[in-house]
C-alpha cells in the first residue's frame, strides 16, 4: 500500500525547446545535451524562433516541452497560463545592441523615427524589448512613418549589408561572430545606450552592461570609448511535466558549461538564482541554498534516486522493525533457555517423587527416563555464553541420579517391583 506514494521515477528523455539553430540557446542546448548525456538523461531539443515560441510551448496542453530557454521580462508581455510555469535558474546576459548605419546621426532610440528597422522574428525576445525600447520612444509599431521589419539574425545582417534597412536589433553575446562582423563593417556602429538607468526603471529585467573600451575587439580597439548597453538574461523556465528529481542534475550541468564565464560574465557567476522571472521551484531554491542533495555526492544520479523515493518505504518499516531489534534479544536468549529449562519439569516431577516417598513404585521407570535425559543432553546445542546454564543442568541431573542410586541402595527390592 505504501508504493502509493512513492513518487515515479525521474523520465530518461525530457524535450527542451531552445531557439534557432545560429543562436546560443540553440549552442547552449547542444552542451547541455552532452552533460545530461554522462548522468543517463536524453535531451531531444526543440529548435525555436525563440522565448515567446518557448513560453507558448510550456503552456500547451499537448506539447512534449517540459523545459525551455526564455528570456527574462518576456513574461511581462506573455499571458498564457504562466502561473504554472516556474523557474530553475538564470543563465547569462543576453545583451541587446541597436546597429545601425552611420550615415544617419543616432544618439538615442527615438532619432530611428521614419527609419526602417528591423526588430527580430516573430515570437523572438529581440521582438519583445525592441517593441518595449520603441515604444518608449514614441516609435510605436505601425505608427507615423517608422516601418518595422520582423526578422533578426543573419537576415537582418544581410539587410543592413544591402542597404535595406536603417538599423536593427539583436540579441547575441558579445563574444557573437556575427556582433565582431557587423562592429568590423564600414559605416556600422552600435548605439551607446546613454540612458539605460531611465530603461532599467521602467523594465526591472533589463539590467545595464558596460561594454569598455577595447572589450569587443582588442586590435582594433573596439569600441573606441566606454560605453553601456542594455541586456536581458537568459533563464530555463520549466512547467509540471518536469520531473523534480531532475532539477539537480540540470543545474549541475548548466554549472559545469557555464562555470567558466564568458566576456560579460564573472567566473562562478551563473547559474544563478537572481533575475528568474518566474518563482523558482522548491528544488532550485534547495539547490542554490545548499549545493545538490547529500546522495548526489557520493552515488549516481539514478541510485540516489532510489534511495530518496524509497524513504518513504524505510521510514513506516523502520517503526516497525526498531521495536521488533529490541524484542530480537529477548526472545533469542527465551528459545535457548528454552532448550534447556524445558527438561526441569521432569527432573521436579522426579524430585517431587522423592520427596514424598512414592519413588519406590516407579524406581525403574524413573532411573530409565533419567537415563534417556542424560543421553538427550549430550546431544543439546547451545551457544558458549549459555553452556554454564547446561552444565547447571547437568548437575542437577546428576545429584537426582545420585539421590536415586542412594534409595536403590536403601530399598535393593525394588527393582523387582
């Protein structure tokens, strides 16, 4: 009855969606892949256009999605049954750069009014900020003369190469070839995000980068001066299909890829518990509170997930056996006296005969079964700590023999009775 509440094994395969496959959730996705790979975890990943794709994939009934990467904030502007939704841990910065050519003076968002900017996929994070950063600057979509074009990645590269477009939106890292590409360009430049702090109020996710001088490209020092820009950060979202038990082999796989930090990132920073849109799960907050579980330590993923689901089992079997260990020494030291005392009924039955005079009537038949005692107690097995009760026994079969040698010699006719 109780296997009732044990709680089912962790699955072998989990479904992740991750982004595009030139982004680094997608990169990311791939290294995680290999870790879980070493604990006995498949995880089959899901290429998307990205956070909002992400999110609406977590929230489908008939989605095989348990564990997504999303953007932070983007759950500001995405409604979709999120309350089942919770966090696992942030992952790294994803900062957003704003390109554009340098043949139109830009030194704030909303010099792009009448411009043709393109703003990232549809369903993209890139989309999510990009619409909040221009609408906060009054470029709102399909307003005035400002066209928006919703596409991201290598095609909006590819625009800003021909000409097509003025500027546009990415949200790559800054180690990104595609960011060393464009920042290489003649007439390219990315903008310096001057009033990040005023941003920072308004979308509490963003948080502030500073890019300095050289960071990007050390040679050719780029960018020539110290500048800001905004990013997001990376999370892994999951929603009730993810088994709990797997919450600590994620993230100590997430820590062994992300460890190392990156340009943006501090050694150790990541995974971390801040700047989750969503609450975490209880086992997270364990996890980053205390490290992994104690059997995680010492013992394979798989085994330490045996041991904890079947404590359930323990803990009930336990009440039970504790009191049974104490009765155990009792009840051993009962059946081995009970080898021996079990022969004092004849030998007081046969003193009792003594004592009241009526052994005579059956001297023979008493000095026979005496006899056969004698012979059984030879063959009587019983361990060392209990032999000197063995040998009282056979003491005290020896004095009644002796007391009824001594009535034989008393009453020689007896035996003939």
């Amino acid at each position: 009855m109780l296997f009732q509440f044990v709680d089912p094994a962790p699955p072998r395969e989990i479904t992740l969606a991750s982004g595009s496959e030139t982004g680094r959730y997608f990169e990311l996705a791939k290294r995680l892949k290999y870790e879980l790979r070493k604990e006995g975890v498949t995880l089959n990943i899901l290429n998307t256009a990205g956070s909002e794709e992400n999110l609406k994939l977590l929230t489908t009934e008939a989605s095989p999605v348990s564990i997504a990467f999303v953007q932070s904030g983007i759950e500001d502007v995405f409604d979709a049954g999120e309350s089942q939704l919770k966090g696992l841990a942030s992952l790294y910065y994803e900062p957003i750069w704003l390109v554009y050519r340098k043949s139109i003076e830009v030194e704030l968002v909303s010099d792009l009014r009448n411009r043709k900017i393109a703003v990232g996929e549809p369903g993209s994070g890139t989309k999510a900020v990009a619409q909040f950063l221009l609408n906060e600057n009054g470029l709102l979509f399909g307003a005035g003369n400002t066209e928006l074009v919703e596409v991201g990645g290598e095609d909006s590269v590819a625009l800003l190469e021909s000409g097509e477009i003025d500027a546009a939106f990415f949200m790559v890292s800054a180690e990104s070839d595609m960011i060393a590409r464009l920042i290489g360009m003649e007439g390219f430049d990315f903008l310096d995000m001057r009033r990040h702090e005023a941003y920072r109020a308004r979308y509490r996710s963003l948080s502030s980068v500073p890019i300095t001088e050289g960071l990007l490209d050390l040679k050719e020092n780029r960018p020539p001066e110290d500048r800001v820009v905004l990013a997001a950060v990376a999370t892994l979202v999951v929603n009730d299909q993810f088994h709990p038990s797997l919450t600590p082999i994620v993230l100590e796989s997430l820590k062994r890829v992300l460890d190392e930090g990156g340009v943006l990132e501090h050694r150790g920073e990541f995974p971390s518990r801040d700047n989750v849109g969503y609450a975490l799960t209880k086992e997270a907050e364990h996890y980053f509170e205390y490290g992994p579980p104690f059997l995680l330590r010492f013992m394979p993923f798989w085994a330490a997930s045996l041991v904890d689901r079947l404590v359930i089992l323990v803990i009930p079997l336990l009440v039970i056996l504790i009191p049974m260990a104490k009765l155990a020494g009792p009840v051993y030291r009962w059946r081995i006296r009970s080898r021996i005392y079990c022969w004092y009924k004849f030998l007081r039955e046969t003193d009792q005969k003594i004592i009241g005079g009526t052994i005579q009537e059956d001297l023979d038949t008493e000095r026979m079964r005496l006899k056969k005692l004698e012979d059984e107690l030879a063959s009587v097995d019983v361990p060392l700590s209990y032999s000197d009760e063995l040998y009282h026994l056979r003491q005290h079969v020896e004095y009644v023999s002796r007391r009824l040698k001594a009535i034989e010699s008393e009453h020689p006719g007896s035996e003939k009775n």
